[in-house]
C-alpha cells in the first residue's frame, strides 16, 4: 500500500541523497548531525547544519492572502530556527551563528513587508533563547526575487556550531538496557505563550492538500501544482475545531517548538548517561534509525495523538503505518539514557512544563537499526 505522502510529492525517506556522502568528512558515522574536526581548534569539531519551514510557508502565504495580515508569517522565522537549532543540539553542539535565505516571487508577495516580519520573528526567537542562556550571532543572509523559479516563497536557513569531540553525543554509546524518553512536541511550556498543535514542519504538503478547501487552489493556483494534485479537503483556515482547541489553520502553522532549552539543561545534569537524541523531524518516528549500531528501537508507550494527527489521518485516507513515518505523533525529541538515570533526565522537563515519559527501550539488533512500534492502531516494523 503506497503512502499519500509520496502520492502528494513528497520521499520521507529522501532516496538520491547518498550519493554525497563520499564527499561528506563525518568523524561519527552513527551521530545524529555530521561533526567535523575543526582545522584551527584541537579536539573540537565544527557542526553545521541546514533546514526549512518546508511547506508550511505555503500555508501561511494562504492566511496572508485571506487576510492581508502579515503576521501570519512570523512564525516561519522561529520554524525554520528551531529546525537548525534543534538538530544540532543532537550531537551536544554549542550554536555560534545563524544565516537565513528568503526565496520569493516578487509579483506574488511583497518583499520588504515579509522581510520586516520575518525579522520580527527571528529577533523575539533569538531574544528568548538569550534568557535560557543560548546565545546564537545573527549573520545576516540572502534574499532571492525569483519570479521564474518560485511560485510563492521559500523560507530557510543554515547554523554553526562547535563540540568538544571527547564530550560529543555520538550515538555509538545507545545500548541494550537504555531507555527512550521521549519530550512531546504540543502543548504549551513555561517558555511558551500559546498552546502548539505538535505538527513541528514535516507533512505540511500532505496536510494542506487534505484539509484545506480546494476554492482556495481555485482563488491561489500558484499554492499547488494542479496538474498532478489538488486540494480537496473541507476546512476553511480560519475554522475551528473543537477537537483541536484551535482552528484548522492555526493547528496547522504552530511554530516548531524549541527543545534546546530543555535538552541543554539535561546535558548539563546528566551528560555522562545520555547515549542519543533524536529531533524527530523528516522521518518522524522513524528517526532514532539514524543514530546507533545493531540497535532494536522498541516504542510501545508513546503519548496520546494529538488531535492534529488524528486529523490529518481521517482526513487524507493515509495509513497509520505510514502516519509514525510521515509525522512525530506528538513526540517532537527523543533522549536515549541509562535506566538508572532515567528519573533525573525526566524531572527537567518537567521544571520547564514539557510533558515528557519513558516511551520505549533499546534491545540488541542483529541485523543493523530497526524500530518496532507498538499502539492501538497497530504494530509496525521499520529498518
């Protein structure tokens, strides 16, 4: 059974990109981000790393033309920090600076009034990550007027950051015996003012084409390519849902949280008995796939789904199965730790209002990474 995701354009598991990894200097194949060792700094290691708000920029170019509010577009800034920022925390790494890209069709948005915003957003994110001590140099960035190559606009950005190599979290140490505590991507935190949806920025295209109504393609034509698929759902983006607590578009555009400020403070408790984190973004629960060797991911005590997912699920006809691929399921970061230490990662957290639990274990693998999940919708088994 194919999934809907790849039906609406889009390859979780990213086929093609192996091609450069012979290029790629890794010192720790089995870490979550590439470190490399840093020319002028012995025993350090220079990490970068660079993502997107994916298509969730579309949607809020959607809010905007339904409106005319540029603020709809402020949280793209914090999605597409969050992205970076939370990746590289991964392997232990301390952010130095940050550069972002704007792409945009001049004749579809106006540059200067989304630059303004975007630049809003960005600075409130690097304001409120001073105050939990992560200090990250803005070093500017390009914009790109691309009215040939872009229908609407593209939003992304690119991180450095530096580990001491002896002190990397490299995933080599994830064994038999260690825990799989898992931080919950919606919700509202301490650090928070509203309450998030979950849906952090992966399956974005999925979820608009099935949500949103298709008089918006019809008004927007520049929003999706018609000629393979449309949108067909039954919700307007400015409709709310009892179930979701919010509306539609709202659920649907709720910045990526950030974990840093949570995972750091965990590092700087209890680093000696973290073996892996995992940001559960591209791939979803299928994440922990990346880090480790031989290792038997067991999930069988994830969160409740959030309503976001449950939504998207009904909606789009896609399978469950392919649901733990495409999305975090309401586990936006995972920390991999020894059982004995597994009450003292989980009261940090907690200190900072992040739901967070035990959601699984590690076993011995045999034949390379696998991962079993086990809910109410199913088991199922990933490699």
């Amino acid at each position: 059974m194919g999934s809907k995701y790849a039906e609406a354009g889009v390859d979780v598991r990213k086929k093609g990109i192996e091609v450069f990894k012979e290029m790629i200097d890794n010192l720790f194949p089995e870490a979550f981000c590439v470190v490399a060792e840093d020319p002028d700094l012995p025993g350090y290691g220079l990490v970068t790393h660079s993502d997107e708000a994916g298509s969730k920029v579309i949607q809020s170019y959607l809010h905007w033309k339904e409106t005319s509010n540029f603020n709809w577009f402020k949280g793209i800034a914090q999605d597409v920090l969050a992205m970076n920022l939370d990746d590289i925390i991964c392997v232990g790494a301390k952010p130095i600076n940050f550069v972002d890209y704007v792409a945009l069709n001049p004749f579809k948005i106006p540059k200067v009034e989304l630059l303004n915003v975007l630049n809003s957003g960005f600075k409130g994110c690097f304001e409120k990550l001073k105050k939990y001590g992560i200090r990250i140099l803005f070093s500017g960035g390009e914009t790109g007027e691309l009215p040939d190559q872009i229908r609407t606009l593209d939003v992304s950005g690119t991180i450095n950051g530096r580990v001491e190599l002896s002190r990397a979290i490299t995933g080599a140490g994830v064994k038999s015996g260690n825990v799989i505590i898992g931080l919950r991507s919606g919700g509202k935190t301490e650090y928070e003012t509203e309450e998030n949806s979950g849906i952090m920025c992966n399956g974005l295209t999925l979820a608009r084409l099935c949500l949103m109504k298709g008089e918006y393609q019809r008004k927007y034509p520049e929003i999706a390519d018609a000629e393979r698929r449309g949108y067909s759902g039954r919700f307007k983006f400015d409709q709310y849902l009892d179930e979701l607590g919010m509306t539609v578009g709202e659920a649907l555009i709720s910045p990526t949280r950030f974990f840093a400020p949570v995972v750091l403070r965990i590092l700087e408790k209890c680093r000696p008995s973290i073996s892996g984190l995992v940001h559960n973004t591209g791939g979803g629960q299928t994440k922990c796939l990346r880090i480790g060797e031989n290792i038997h991911y067991i999930k069988d005590d994830l969160f409740e789904v959030d309503p976001i997912f449950r939504l998207i699920q009904r909606e789009s006809g896609e399978s469950w199965r392919a649901m733990f691929e495409n999305y975090n399921i309401g586990v936006g970061f995972e920390v991999m730790v020894s059982r004995d230490e597994a009450e003292d990662v989980l009261s940090i957290p907690e200190a900072f209002g992040l739901e967070a639990k035990i959601i699984g274990r590690c076993e011995k693998s045999d034949g390379g990474n696998r991962l079993t999940i086990k809910s109410r919708f199913g088991n199922f088994q990933y490699e």
